[in-house]
C-alpha cells in the first residue's frame, strides 16, 4: 500500500475566496427555490452553517483579538444576515432572490479586497503566484478582474430586477446562472494551466447561452441563444484544437510551462504558430474582435438587456483577461509573430466596429458594433507588450464595464415602458420628458466617446498612452480618429435627447428602486472616477504583475 | 508497416468515412445513427493508443449515453425524421471553407513536423490509479470547476425546459413549423401549435 498522503495537494482556500462566497450563494438560492414555501427550513440551517463557519475561522485564522480574520466576520455578518433576508422578504420571494445573489456578489467583493491587501499585498507590487498544483494564478490580473466581474455582478443585479419581472421573464434559475457564469469569468482571470482555462470558459459560456435565451417567447432571444451557443461552440472547439497542438509541441499545459517549451530552439515553430493562430480565433471570438464579431449584434440585440449589459461588461473583461494571461505569459516568446496580427485585428476592431455603428438605428445594436470597437481599443494595451499596456488594458476594461452598464441601464428604463426595441427616435426629447434619465444616459455615451472628464476618457488614455511608449503610432493614429467617428454617433443619440420634440405618445421611460440605486452609483462611479482615478488606477498599475 | 499501422488505417477509414457520412446524410436518424460509428472509432482509435480506460469512457459515455440522447431526442421532439432536405443554401459555401481549412491545417501540421518525426516509443500504459492519482492530485482545481460547468448545465437546462404559465415574452407565438406531411397521419402538427400558445395555465 503506498503511502498516499505524499499524492494530496495543496488548497490555498484564499485564492478563491471570493469564488467559494458566490458558490455558496448559488447552493443556497437552488436550495430555496428547491423548497419553495419552506424556504426557511433551508435559509436557517444554511445560515448558521455559515455563521458556524465564520465563528471556526475567526477562532482558527485570527492571530490576535485585535486582528480578526475578515474572511471569518465576513462569514457570520452572511449568514445572520442571510436569515433575515429570508425572515423580512418572506412574502417576496423574488425580491429574495435578488437580495441573496446581491449578498454573495458583495461578499465576493470584499474578499477581492481582502485578498488583494491581505494577501498579495507586498507594500509596493502585488506579489505572483501560484496555487492549486500551478493551476490557479493569484496575481494582479486575476485580482483586477475579480473586482471588475463582480462589480458588474453587483451593478447589473438591481438594475435589471424591475425589467424581467414587466417582461414577464424572470425565473428563479436566473440569479443562480448569472453568479455561476461571473465565478466562470473570475476563475478565467485566475486560470494559469490551459485545462482550468477551458473548463472556466465554459462555465461562464453554458450560463451564458442559457441566459441569452431567457426570454423563452421572444424570438429574437431564441435567435440570439442558439447563433450564441453554435458560434460559442465552434470557437471553443478551435481554442481546444489549438491548446492540443501547443501541448504536442511544448509538452505542457500549464502557461509557464508553455513559454519554456516554446524558448526552447528545438521547440517545432510552425506547429506553435498554427496553435498560436487557433487559439486566437477563439478568444478573438469571446472578445469580440474582427473578423470573429459576427455574433455580436444579433446576440447583443436578442438577449434580454439586463443580460446584454452583464455579457457585454463581465465577459469582456474576463476574455481579455484570458487573452492576456495566453499571449503575455505562455506565448511570449513568439511575440514577435503575434504581435502584427493581433495588432491589425485591433485596427480592424475599432474601424469597423465604429464605421457598422454609424447606421445603426436599433440603440442595442449601435452598442453591439460599438462594444466591437472598445474591444479594439482594449487590445493596443495587450499588443504594447508593456507593463504599462498590461495594467492599461485592466484599467480600460473596468471603465468600459461601468460605462456600458449605465448605458444600457438607460435602456433598459426606456424599453420597460415601450415594451419593444428602443430604436433611436425612441430617445426623441428624452431631455425634456425624463431629464434625469437623458442626462445619466448622455454621461454614459460622453464617457464610451472617451470625451473628459469621464471615466471613458481616463481608460482611452491609457491604452494610447501605452501603445505610444510603444511605438504602434499608427495603431494609436487609428484609435483617435475612430475615437472621433464614434463621437458622432453618441452625439447623434444626445442629439436625439436633447434637441428634437418629443412625440405626443410618448412614453414616460420607468424606473424602479433597483435601478434608481444601481444606476446611481454606475453614474456616479463615472464622474468619480473620471475626476478622481487614482484610487483604482493606482490599482491598476500596481497589479500589472502575471504569474510566469 | 506493422500491423499497428494497419488495423489503425482500418479504422481511420471507417471512423473519418462515417463522419462524413454524418454530415452529408438527409436522414437524421441515419446521421446519428452514424456519429455512433464514429464515436465508436475513436474509441478503437484509443484502444490503438492503449488508453483503455479512455477508450471504456469514450464508448460508455459518447456511444452509449450521447448518440442514445440524439434519438431520443429526435423521437420525443418529433423532430422531423424523413427525408426531406436539411440542407441550407450555404450548403456549398460551407463545404468550400471546411475543405480549406483542412487543408490547411493538414498542410500546416504535417510541414510543422517536417522531417524530425517523434521517437517512436512503446504506448505508455496509464492505469485507472494513475488516472484517479493525477485527477485528484495534480488536477484537483479544475475538477472540481468542471462540477460547476455541469450545475450551470443542469439549471440552464431546467430553466429552458420547464414550461411556466404566463411566461412571455414581447413578442410572443412561435408559429407552429409545417413541413410537407400529408393530412392523413397523424395529427402531427399538435405539438409544435402547444409550443407556440404560451403553455397551460
């Protein structure tokens, strides 16, 4: 009998903190709606385990009283207050619901935040590594994207309640697959071995799919699910194809491991580069770049809007954080191959994203082409090659994250009231009828122009700034004056807003308190941060550190 | 060319015949019918390899589970089974670019090679406790996230499957698909009209 305890592996438990709070959520919501109207005999015990929990690694992790382990209190404060959610919303079970998945996006937040000042924290830099046998990444892009994922999470859970409930769409298996699909992008932005990569991308992909398709009645839902899952599928069966032929070539899985095979000079060139070509084909295709972007504005049109805002948003920033942790770290050493393609896709992104967006009239739709267009700009930070276009490209993420949350939130508030698609005459003197909801709505739009001082603008700022020190001059040339073409469509749609009549039927836009507070603090995250970004910026580049 | 080599070209042919098989039949119920067959010979071709336990999991789960689930599929949808057309206008447009891209890949992976081919070793035996070993060691995280993957699947599932009353959309009917069947059979058209009328209340 051989001994077996040499074969048990490490679980750093801090690495996924945050994961470990959503999971939990999702248990308990598929546990609640599993009982129904006795839902209390699931809330109660599923609370005190937690609190128990908490009360365990208080006593184990605290080193002295006057330290308490965050983790721990954090545990008791959801647990407790797990119960009396399900005590005080026993009537409105939706509203529970809600509450609930909020509650696990918050406590994912603030173990991002634990992890990032108690644990990777070295006074300086984030501190890199690796745990889980090399198969997680604890660095500055996982953390980064943490925040920006649930943020999302957290911003587009109110906003969107009201919305599925008047489009008659919502389901208690709602909140459950949009928590799964966010530990799916966070695990994406942590994943440091190909096979954690895939099975993460596909977590965030299968709840995706479903969601998209949601709005079961609704063609255009339908339309979008299945030309997202078929699509979705395809490139994940090409990303597959290509970690194959690079493990044939490098003999590992694991990134590092990756880049030595691959410095190696023995190492079979061609085959690298067919596998590096592969692999980029299918995360050019989560992240939107041309030529992969032709599921973009059917999907983003069809899917309910609470779930365009958190797909455009979330995913993103995950599949960046993807392609970054690929071509950074495991494909380094044929930077000198990679970086003109991926380069000319960025180009392509952003000229065609804002020259399709020009004649759009469905407002989704402008925003689809447009979301092909930022992905374009986020990727001058990656093809910097530069610590600086490293934390650029995070930073430029997060702002768009918030922008388009907002932005399409003021769809979102506007389509409950038509019941249809918001085209653009729809924002006629939208200015006059709803002035608050025109102005948050023009904020937004001013900000995905890039137009100070926004939020948009200190992103957009970074990545030119990054792809100067560069010397990709023409790629940064190219983003400007795109930059400018898009600023003329966003116009058009103030102009919409602010200096046409309003039709006589016009409907008034409905808001909720959900949306009121997520919205607010979106808009006011843009102003914010637009005059104040160092706090995250700061962030931002202190996190420009990969595991290698 | 040692017998290895045969019994594997055999089976290539068989396996890379039945899939194309499985994409150019007008009969669904044959084109799954056909996926078996080849799922089946990537089974054999694991066995090739001497990844038994591979090739176990390959048959019991790709042949038994997931070709079984097609013709269920197919029978409880009442999917359209004959013989009409399931082909689409882009019929030759996809044949041209799945050609090209074979092509290429071939191209590309056998020049990738060139000349210096791998040492031809012996086939390594993996047991099912060096499997068990690596998976719960080595791969413990991303096993674990795979359990995930399957929750997502099984909520989306039931999220898309369930039939809820007063559940719309804007737009609701889905007009019901007629395809050319004759009046006498049966009352065909019933199921897809039930999809359509937005559930039992």
């Amino acid at each position: 009998m051989t001994d077996l305890t040499q074969f048990l592996p490490d679980i750093a438990w801090s690495s996924v903190a945050p994961e470990i709070a959503m999971t939990v959520a999702v248990v308990v919501l598929l546990l609640m709606t599993v009982a129904g109207r006795r839902r209390m005999w699931v809330a109660t015990p599923m609370g005190l385990a937690i609190a128990g929990v908490g009360v365990a690694l208080l006593v184990v992790e605290s080193t002295s009283p006057a330290d308490p382990s965050l983790p721990g209190l954090l545990a008791i404060v959801a647990g407790v207050a797990l119960v009396a959610l399900t005590f005080g919303l026993a009537g409105v079970p939706r509203a529970l619901h809600a509450w609930i998945a909020g509650l696990g996006a918050g406590a994912a937040l603030v173990l991002t935040a634990w992890q990032i000042f108690d644990v990777a924290w070295t006074g300086s830099l984030f501190a890199a590594s690796t745990t889980m046998e090399g198969s997680v990444a604890m660095d500055g892009l996982a953390i980064f994207t943490r925040i920006t994922v649930y943020l999302s999470t957290l911003l587009v859970l109110p906003i969107g309640f009201a919305y599925v409930r008047d489009r008659n769409i919502h389901r208690p298996e709602f909140e459950p697959l949009l928590l799964l699909s966010a530990v799916g992008m966070a695990l994406l932005g942590a994943a440091n071995d190909v096979i954690t990569l895939f099975i993460a991308l596909e977590v965030l992909s299968i709840a995706l799919y479903v969601l998209t398709g949601s709005a079961r009645r609704d063609r255009r839902s339908q339309e979008a699910a299945v030309k997202y899952f078929v699509l979705g599928a395809v490139a994940s069966a090409i990303l597959l194809y290509g970690f194959a032929l690079s493990y044939i070539a490098t003999g590992s899985l694991e990134l590092p491991g990756i880049a030595l095979g691959m410095a190696d000079p023995g190492s079979p060139l061609r085959l690298l580069a067919v596998s590096m070509v592969l692999v980029l084909v299918g995360v050019g295709f989560k992240v939107a770049l041309v030529p992969f972007q032709l599921w973009v504005p059917d999907v983003y049109e069809g899917a309910p809007t609470n779930v365009t805002a958190f797909m455009g948003a979330a995913t993103k920033a995950a599949g960046f954080a993807a392609m970054l942790r690929l071509f950074v770290v495991a494909w380094a050493p044929l930077a000198d191959l990679w970086v003109p393609i991926v380069a000319v896709l960025a180009g392509l992104s952003m000229a065609y994203g804002a020259w399709a967006a020009l004649v759009q009239d469905d407002v989704k739709r402008l925003l689809a082409y447009s979301a092909v267009a930022h992905a374009g700009y986020a990727t001058i930070g990656i093809v910097s090659l530069s610590d600086a276009g490293l934390s650029a490209t995070m930073w430029y993420l997060f702002t768009y994250a918030i922008t388009s949350i907002t932005a399409l939130g003021g769809i979102i508030a506007i389509e409950r009231r038509n019941h249809r698609a918001v085209s653009i005459s729809d924002l006629n003197g939208l200015g006059r009828t709803s002035p608050a909801l025109a102005a948050v709505m023009s904020l937004a739009l001013l900000s995905l122009a890039g137009i100070p001082p926004t939020l948009g603008f200190e992103g957009k700022l970074g990545v030119f700034t990054a792809g100067m020190l560069s010397g990709l001059t023409w790629l940064v040339v190219l983003g400007v004056v795109t930059s400018v073409v898009s600023a003329f469509y966003y116009l058009r749609l103030m102009g919409a807003m602010f200096l046409t009549d309003p039709a006589p039927d016009a409907p008034v836009p409905a808001y909720s308190h959900g949306w009121n507070a997520g919205v607010t603090v979106a808009a006011g995250l843009i102003v914010y941060l637009g005059l104040q970004p160092s706090i995250l910026l700061d962030l931002a580049e202190r996190a420009a550190v990969l595991a290698r | 060319m040692t017998s290895l080599d045969i019994v594997f070209i055999l089976v290539a042919v068989v396996t890379g015949g039945a899939a194309v098989m499985t994409v150019t039949s007008r009969n669904l119920v044959h084109a799954a019918l056909f996926l078996g067959v080849t799922l089946a010979g990537i089974g054999a071709t694991f066995l090739l390899l001497a990844a038994d336990f591979v090739a176990m999991v390959q048959v019991v789960v790709y042949l038994g589970a997931i070709t079984v689930l097609f013709l269920f599929g197919l029978m409880l949808t009442r999917a359209p089974i004959g013989r009409e057309t399931l082909d689409s206008r882009n019929r030759p447009m996809a044949m041209v670019v799945s050609a090209a891209l074979f092509g290429i890949l071939v191209v590309l992976i056998v020049r990738a090679f060139g000349s210096n081919q791998f040492p031809a070793t012996e086939p390594i035996s993996s047991s099912v406790a060096d499997l068990g070993m690596a998976i719960f060691s080595t791969w413990v995280f991303p096993f674990e996230v795979v359990s995930m993957m399957l929750l997502a699947a099984l909520v989306g599932a039931v999220l898309l499957a369930r039939r809820q009353s007063g559940d719309s959309g804007t737009e609701t009917r889905v007009t019901p698909i007629r395809e050319a069947l004759d009046d006498s059979t049966e009352e065909l058209d019933r199921a897809p009209a039930e999809l359509g009328s937005g559930g039992e209340r």
